[in-house]
C-alpha cells in the first residue's frame, strides 16, 4: 500500500514538472544544449505545457493528470488501479491523435477542418515526451495496482516502454511511409503517384522472358536474390562440411571467414571487385592484353552484383550451416551405418535429409540478405539497379518521387516479409537438429570420398578468393592510382588520416570528421542496443504476459526491414511533427538500436534459456526485487551474451549503409556514407584507404572482445556460461 | 500479528487456472505454526503450483491466502515473509557460499557485521561452518543443498517452502539430509510445507501428509493414518505399496470386523465398515507365499530376485496380486502353485 502510494506520488510529481517547468515545443536549438535556459522567460516557443493551454485541444492533458491525482487521493491501490490504467492509456492515445492531427500550419487531415480553424504547432518537446513516458508508466502502475503479473511495476513498466518504443520506431514509420505514398506534396489525399507507380513496367515487366526488353526492376531483384541465396548456400555448405566433417589443415582458418561480414562495410567488395575486374580494372587488363578481347562494362550489373553478394553473404551462409550441420546427431549416422548403409548411401538417405530444414533456412537468409543488400548494388549497379538502389534514387536523385520510393519499398517489403513468414511459419515446425543439450555420443560420420573431394575443392577456391579480395582491399589504399599507376603512396592515408600542429593539435585529414561521429554515435547505440535487446529477451523468455507471442514475433520482424526500407520510412516518420527528428544524431541511433536489436534479443534469449529459472525465483522469494534480481543475478551471468550484443552493435553501428544514407546530414555524417560519396566522386584511393582503417578498427575491437570474454571463462570454468557468437545471423 | 498465529498459513477456497486448463480447483487448506506438513501426489496433481502460490510464484485465479493471518494473496514474492528451497538448489553460480546465504540479507537491506554473523550462524547450524568462501560448483551436491537450506533459513521466515529438495541427492544422501532437515525443523520450530512425490520421504519427515490428487486433496492425516486408514484406492495404492481387492464384510462387533476375501475370513478394524460388499487393502509385504495346498490358492505369473527380499506377481481368483516376499530364500518359479494367507497388519478396509 505505502509503496503504491509513495510510486504514484512520485510519478503524478513527474507528470507536473512535464507540464508546469519542461518546454513543451521542440527547441530548434536542442533540448540537451540547455541554451534555452537562458531565454526561457522571454520566448514564448519555449513556455511548458501549461503556458500553451490556449490551445484548447492541450486541455484533456493536465486534465488526465488532475483526475489521477484525484484517484490518487481518494482510492486504495486495489480499485484504482484499473482506472489509472486507462487514464494512462486515455493519454498516449489523445496526445498522440492531437499531436497527428495538428500540424505545422493547422490541421493536417483536411476532414478535421469542420472542427474550426487552429493555429499550428511544432513537434513534440522535452516536456511533451516526458508526458508521454508518464501515462505509460501510469498504465504500467495502474496495472500493477491491480495486481497484473503478481504486482511487479518494473516488469509492467519494462513492457510498457517497450511497446511504446517498438510502435514510435518500428510500425509508425512504416505507416508512415505507406501514408506517404497517398499524400501529394502539400498532404493531401492522392492515389495519383501510387497508381502511377504500382503498374509500372519498370517495375513489373517480364520483358527479358518473352526476349521483348529488359525484366522490371521488382523481377530482376528478385531473381538475383534467388541466384545469390542458391551460391551462397551451396558455397556455405561446403564451407561447412569441410570445416566439420573433414581432417584437413588450415581448417580453423575457415572459421575466421565468418567474422568477416560483420566487419566489413558492405560496399567495400563491390569497390574491390570494381578494382579488379571492372573497365580499368587490372585483372580486367591482363586479360585483355593477353587476348586482346574487349571486356568493358561486363562487370556492371546483375553479373557484379552477385559475385559481390556471393562474396559478402557466404560467410553468413557457413555460419547458420554450420550449425545444422553440426547439428545432425550422430548417432543417427552411425545407427544408418550398423545397418549396413555405406558412407554416401547415409549421406543421401539420412544426413542431407536432416539437414534439409537448415539448409532451406540458410536460402532463405540469403534471400533477404539479397534483397536487403544495398551496398554493393550502389557501386557496382551501373544501369541496372535493384529496388533499394531504386528507392534511395527516388528520394535523393533528380526525380524526388516520395510515393514512387514507397511503392518500391513496400514491394520490397513484400518479399522480404513472405521470406521472413515462411521461415518462420512453415520452417518453424520442420527441425530435425537435435538440440537436446545432453552430449549426443559418438561421431560423426566421415564424408564419401565423391562428395569430400569437390566439396573441398570448392572451399579452398573460394576462400583464395575471398583472401585476394580483401587483400585487394588493404593494397589498394597503398597505390597511387588503381589500373594505372601501382606505384606505392602513403597519400591516400595521409589524406583521410592526417594531423596538423600548426596552430595546436587539429585533425587535419579529411575522414577524422566523419569517424569521430561515426564512433560517438555507436558508442551511444552500442549500450542502449545491449539494455533494450537484453531487458527484452529477459522479458520474453521469464514473463508471461498476454501478448507475449505476437510481442516477439514482431521484434523479429523488424529484422527481415531492409535498411532501405527504414531509412525511407524514418525520413517519412520524423521529418514533420509530432516526433521529428531528422538531421540529429538521436535519429541515427534510434535507427541502430532498433535496427540491431533482434540480434541483442536472440541472444539473450539464447543465452536466457540456458539460465535456470529457479535463479530468478530464488532470487525473489529471498526477498529481492525484480530489479535487484535483474542487476545482481541476470546481469552477471549473462555478461558474454551483454558483451557480444555491445560489440555486434557497435560493429554494425559502424558498417551499416543502408538505412543511415537517407538519415546522415552534413553536421552527423557517418563514415559509411562519406566513403560512398568519395566513391561517387572517383576518389578510389582515399576510400579504400578509409575503408582498411575500418575493417582494421574493428577487427581489434572483437579481438579484445575475444580475449575478454575468453579470459573469463578460464577464471570460472563450472559455471554455466552460455557463449554467444558475435556473429548472429538472422535465422 | 500474535505469536500465536506467527507461521499459521490459510488457503482459503483457492482456484488458479492456467489458460484453459484448472490446475487447482477449489483448495481450503490450513497449517498450524510449526507444523511440517508435506503435500504429496503424483506428478501434476497440483502440489507444486499450491507451493507456488505460498512463495507468490503464481497468483491465484480466486481465493485467499494468508500466512501469519495476514491477507498475502496479491503480495509479491519479494515481499512475503516465506523462503523456499528449489529442487534444483537455485544457487547463485557466480555467487560465493557465503555471499549466496548473504544475498537474501542484504535484500532486506541488513548491512555490514550483523550479516557476516548471520551468514556464520546459518552456515554452522547446517554444518557448513567455514565454507563461506568456496563457490557452489565446489561443494557436493548434499553440500549444496545444505546452503540452500541456511539460505532461506537466515531470513528467519514464517513458513519455509521445499520444492522436492532431495530429488537431486543419490539415495543414501536423501535419507541422511531428510533427518537433517527434520531434526532443524523440529529444533528451531519453524512451520514447513514440503512438497514430494515419494511417499517413504513423506512418512519419515511430516507432521501431517496431504495427499493431492488432480489439483484436490483426497485424504490428509498424520502419516500413520494415512498409511493405516487409507480413504481411497489412489491413497492406499500411492502410500505403501498395495493391492485393493473386493471382499465382503460378514460380522461387526466391538470395533472389529470380519471380512471373508477370496477364501480366507480376516479380522481387521471396522472404521465405519457397513455389512456386504466392501473393498480392502492388502499390503504388498502382508502376503506370505508358501508352497502347498491352502484355502486361498494363487499360481505364480512373474517373480524377481531383489536381494533382501523376493517379488511376486500372483494370478488369484480375485485378481492379481503383487507380493512381497521377505522370508523365502529362493524364488519360486512362473507357475508354481501357492497358497496364500494375510498378515493382519497389512489389511485395511477402504473408507
């Protein structure tokens, strides 16, 4: 009871300080800055929530708050509770309806004008946003009072939060984009772009079947898409049956190929195939020298993009393999093998069978993969583009078409989605791995030779290949001009990289700007990715609250988003009020954390699930709080997996292009997107240069992370360490 | 709080559905202060979710609980005056011994010197006294769940709740940390509820065994009337090994009754025995298997060498019955011919 109380005292405290002190309005010069204390009384744009109560539609606010403290006053915690709960709701919902509908100039929805004529408002500010995080936890108190999942208000509150913050960053701007495609420029109501653009032959054609023009660029993704995720789980499978069924030396070196897609940014193959093999490429030139044929263009388009996806996606492909692979008990080998099965017959009739809902998976993952990668069809697309390369060019290129980019993102969004849907639905229920924990005797059985000796062939190749490239990669910076002249040069380094003591200490170089911003934004991102990954997972797998299932489902979801798709609909969502944010730094991290959460949440969950659930409970029947339990019980034992989510999304914070080329702004520029316009702009050698520097950052920083986590479990080798791989993949 | 009621716990009309299914129906339970009383039952039958529910591990659907005559039902577990020892012990790995029996302390907010001392008490009276600094993992399994059990005693709770706390020791450490237990019990006065699905560790340890049964009780009482005076067929069949057959009740006098069962006519108290048809309980060890004619005759179907003892499966014109043979030194062969008599002790009419 007196606990109750003392936690909605202080939350009906909050709430007024939100309303009565905090500015209510965004602050053009940053809440955070605190430049605004200054002018605070002399600017009317600066006043709190209870100074702009000349707009009546801020009534129902402090209204809201009044009636809680009301409940507050004259209630017990067991019947208020429900009422507070619907208070808090009754609030979010309003101040989000009036924040919606009342725009920069007035109204925003032409229909709503028969209510009178209103001013404008600006977006959402300190006081506003504090606001909302008071109903939420009103709902979250209320429920509590009412004694919802035993009374606990943290758990509640956790949930609460993170609903409000999955709906704001992940289904409102999607909404929005799809909002966007109907609205003309001045918002109102057209289907004139949609209809333009959802029958558009560019998109739909079948031309290149029928030999009648080229394919839409919706099919011809699609069938690369197809093509790379076929490569990359044939490569992947022979990646992994040598790496676990074969005796070969040099075997340990496979498994560093799988660090490599996290580490590198994903234009970066593309860049060094173009070096290679493109026009002036030197490959290219021996060639041609040699025979005198004229090669050209032949790398530009579909034909580079997928060697560039092959070499990128493999990796991820080797990954999730070799777990399935590694998977299949063995002593169901050895059971085909007592029944006077040979090796190929037990290869054919039982291994390849069992892994057959992993490999499926693995396809699948390179579908999306596919079709979420925009890196390399930006540099090596030429012509023919792919929908996310079409989408970026639709909103930044000379055509500015919103709504054709949000067609395009939607269709994008179809195929990804069915992908992710029938990984999860129909793949869901068909797995044969036998994951039981108990240590399945016996080996595996050695390959037939008919299968061995291709298979390793192949991965040998192919990991040559995947070495020249990225030492393509780290040469290149080296060079004085790619194709031309190979003369060594430091200049490019010096370039990007340089410092001056002219007057003091100044970074110089022309990249230092972009990678300082580049790694205070994922410095921020990392952490916060790591607590709402974390607290979400612990959610998921220790609570049960109603919802829980359709909760995750859609956490995971937002995994199978392409970046592109996020970008464009970020830009949609938080260029105008209520909530705008684009052109800070706060939208580029939003974006990461809830971009690379689901990988935070798999691994917790992971890592969760071999976590007793009696801890916990001990925990709280000896008299421990749910926070106390999280901060002294979960959180030590779960550090590997808190590691390997920091790490994962510091690392992915610093590669990712996609989603953080339509967010950067000239003052938050990530390096990632300064290194595609040296590209745009030909200055190979600088970008390369910047690129290695990168690769080089982070292959030390999960060095580090290695040697940590390692050393750790050498101090305590009983306990129960669940060890996550920082190489999650979506599966 | 009186200190009469300190420790009393109340389960009043108690219900608690998971989803579609009902776990518990309808429960009324109540627990004098310093009673051990173990719920006992097969698995599923309800008694965990009802400990549970003590600990405020689960909230109840409907209904009351109280412990120490206070209203608790919507109390978290972190606020209940209950501890309870996990079936799986539920030590904290990354937690030193010492700082394991501290947590629970520390939580309540004690600080400092008067929780080394706590910690030092606890650890001596479960005689693990200067162990304080190993971790878990290097104490034996009675160990560990000897730290469990000074962990949740530190807390000087109410009620100490134990979720089948021998059921990962090896049969001869069971026995040895069940005295222990109880002997603790009985010496500090704490009341208890134990749950387990053994009946021998049941009858050895309690003041009172409630026998759960599909989320209901189906007979309470001190062991020795449970065992005694079975209520059901499931009671009599769950405690002690028996064989329920039919037999007819002939004569009623002075507390007694006569019951002729298959070919034999057996003295056996009367309860509340009406004359006619009846069922009764026949211990598995109240049979004694000879060789010869008899007025109760059965043909041996399955017989195992077991050591210490012999067991039978015996087909007799009223049914099957199984046999423990302690005396005989040899087992008689499937198909031999036996003759059959009760020993008194063993018989039980089913209430």
């Amino acid at each position: 009871m007196m606990r109750d109380n003392r936690r909605l005292n202080f939350l009906l405290l909050a709430a007024s300080i939100s309303f009565l002190l905090v500015p209510w309005y965004r602050l053009r010069g940053g809440f955070f800055g605190l430049g605004w204390v200054g002018d605070y009384l002399g600017d009317d744009r600066i006043w709190p929530g209870v100074a702009q109560l000349g707009q009546w539609w801020l009534w129902p606010v402090p209204a809201l708050v009044l009636l809680a403290a009301g409940l507050r006053l004259t209630l017990p915690p067991s019947r208020r509770g429900g009422w507070l709960a619907v208070i808090g709701a009754a609030g979010i919902v309003w101040m989000m309806t009036q924040g919606l509908s009342v725009g920069l100039r007035g109204w925003n929805w032409g229909a709503l004008e028969a209510l009178g004529e209103v001013g404008g408002q600006q977006a959402f500010g300190a006081g506003a946003i504090f606001m909302l995080l008071c109903f939420a936890a009103m709902i979250a108190f209320g429920l509590a009072e009412r004694g919802a999942l035993k009374g606990d208000a943290f758990v509640l509150s956790a949930i609460t939060l993170l609903i409000l913050l999955v709906a704001l960053f992940v289904f409102y701007p999607l909404v929005s984009m799809f909002t966007g495609a109907f609205q003309d420029f001045d918002g109102s109501f057209t289907a004139e772009g949609v209809a333009r653009n959802i029958g558009d032959p560019n998109i739909w054609s079948l031309g290149c079947l029928t030999g009648s023009g080229g394919c839409g660029v919706a099919w011809r993704t699609f069938f690369l898409a197809i093509c790379t995720a076929t490569g990359t789980t044939l490569l992947g499978l022979a990646f992994a049956l040598v790496a676990t069924r074969m005796r070969l030396p040099f075997k340990k070196g496979l498994r560093l190929l799988t660090v490599l897609p996290i580490i590198t940014p994903p234009f970066v193959i593309g860049l060094a195939l173009t070096l290679m093999l493109g026009r002036a490429g030197f490959v290219t030139e021996f060639i041609e020298d040699i025979t005198g044929w004229e090669l050209g263009r032949w790398l530009y388009g579909l034909t580079g993009i997928w060697i560039a996806q092959m070499l990128s996606f493999t990796p991820i492909a080797f990954l999730v393999l070799i777990g399935v692979v590694e998977g299949v008990s063995p002593s169901m080998e050895e059971a085909s093998q007592t029944m006077r099965a040979s090796r190929w017959r037990t290869f054919r009739k039982v291994s390849l069978p069992l892994m057959a809902p992993g490999i499926a998976n693995a396809f699948l993952i390179g579908f999306i993969e596919s079709m979420a990668d925009f890196g390399n069809p930006l540099v090596l697309g030429g012509n023919g583009g792919v929908l996310s390369t079409e989408i970026f060019f639709a909103v930044v290129g000379a055509q500015h078409d919103p709504s054709r980019a949000a067609v395009l993102a939607t269709v994008l969004l179809g195929f990804t989605l069915s992908a992710f849907l029938a990984q999860r639905l129909w793949l869901g229920r068909r797995n044969f791995a036998t994951v039981s924990g108990k240590g399945d005797g016996g080996r595996h059985a050695a390959l037939p030779r008919r299968v061995a000796g291709p298979v390793a062939c192949i991965a040998f190749l192919w990991a040559g290949f995947t070495v020249f490239v990225y030492g393509m990669i780290l040469f290149g910076g080296f060079v004085k001009t790619w194709g031309l002249d190979h003369s060594l040069t430091l200049a490019h380094y010096a370039r990007a990289f340089s410092v001056g003591f002219d007057r003091g200490f100044v970074w110089t170089g022309v990249a230092w700007n972009s990678f300082w911003t580049t790694m205070t934004i994922a410095m921020i991102a990392a952490p916060l990715t790591a607590i709402v990954g974390l607290l979400t997972a612990w959610l998921i797998v220790r609570q049960r609250f109603p919802g829980r299932g359709i909760f995750e489902f859609a956490l995971m979801m937002s995994f199978a988003i392409p970046g592109t798709v996020i970008g464009i609909s970020y830009i949609m969502a938080f260029n105008l009020p209520p909530v705008q944010m684009t052109g800070t730094a706060l939208i580029l991290v939003f974006c990461f954390v809830f971009r690379n959460m689901p990988v935070g949440v798999r691994g917790g969950v992971a890592a969760m699930a071999q976590l007793d659930g009696s801890l916990d409970e001990a925990s709280l029947t000896l008299g421990a709080s749910s926070p106390r339990t999280l901060r002294k019980i979960i959180l030590p034992l779960l550090r590997p997996a808190i590691l390997a989510a920091l790490v994962y999304s510091f690392v992915r914070a610093i590669t990712s292009i996609s989603a953080v080329i339509f967010l950067v702004s000239a003052k938050y520029n990530m390096a990632t997107a300064y290194i595609v316009g040296l590209v745009e702009n030909g200055e190979y050698g600088v970008a390369i240069a910047y690129s290695s520097v990168l690769i080089v950052v982070m292959i030390s920083i999960i060095g580090t992370f290695q040697l940590l986590v390692g050393e750790r479990r050498l101090r305590a080798p009983v306990q129960p360490a669940p060890r996550i791989n920082c190489q999650e993949t979506p599966a | 709080m009186t200190t009469q009621t300190r420790g009393a716990v109340a389960f009043e009309q108690v219900r608690k559905d998971f989803g579609a299914f009902t776990a518990i129906p309808d429960l009324t339970l109540r627990i004098e202060p310093g009673e051990l009383v173990t719920l006992l039952g097969p698995s599923g039958c309800g008694k965990t979710t009802t400990l549970r529910m003590l600990a405020g591990l689960e909230t109840p659907t409907a209904g009351r609980i109280l412990i120490g005559g206070e209203d608790v039902t919507r109390l978290p577990a972190n606020r209940r005056d209950v501890s309870m020892v996990f079936q799986s012990y539920a030590l904290f790995p990354h937690m030193s011994v010492a700082q394991n029996v501290a947590y629970g302390l520390e939580s309540g907010g004690m600080k400092g010197g008067a929780v080394r001392d706590a910690v030092e008490t606890g650890l001596d009276l479960v005689g693990l006294g200067g162990m304080g600094a190993r971790l878990p993992s290097e104490l034996s399994g009675g160990q560990q769940q000897r730290v469990a059990v000074a962990r949740a005693l530190v807390l000087e709770p109410q009620v100490l709740l134990l979720d089948e706390p021998l059921s990962n020791l090896d049969a001869r450490l069971r026995r040895r940390v069940r005295t222990e237990i109880r002997e603790l019990q009985q010496r500090l006065g704490f009341t208890a509820v134990y749950v387990t699905h053994d009946q021998e560790e049941a009858l050895a340890v309690s003041d009172r065994i409630v026998v759960m049964q599909n989320g209901r009780i189906a007979q309470q009482g001190p062991p020795r009337e449970l065992y005694e005076q079975p209520a059901s067929d499931f009671i009599a069949d769950f405690i002690g090994e028996s064989n329920v057959v039919p037999c007819t009740v002939e004569g009623l006098s002075e507390g007694a009754a006569t019951v002729r069962v298959g070919g034999l006519v057996q003295q056996v108290p009367a309860r509340h025995a009406v004359l006619g048809p009846a069922r009764l309980s026949v211990r598995a060890n109240a049979i004694t298997v000879q060789t010869g004619q008899g007025p109760f005759m059965g043909r041996i179907a399955t017989s195992a060498y077991l050591g210490d003892h012999l067991e039978y499966e015996i087909e007799t014109a009223i049914g099957p019955l199984f046999a423990v043979d302690a005396e005989g030194d040899a087992p008689l062969s499937p198909g031999t011919p036996v003759t059959l008599s009760f020993r008194p002790r063993g018989l039980a009419l089913i209430a």
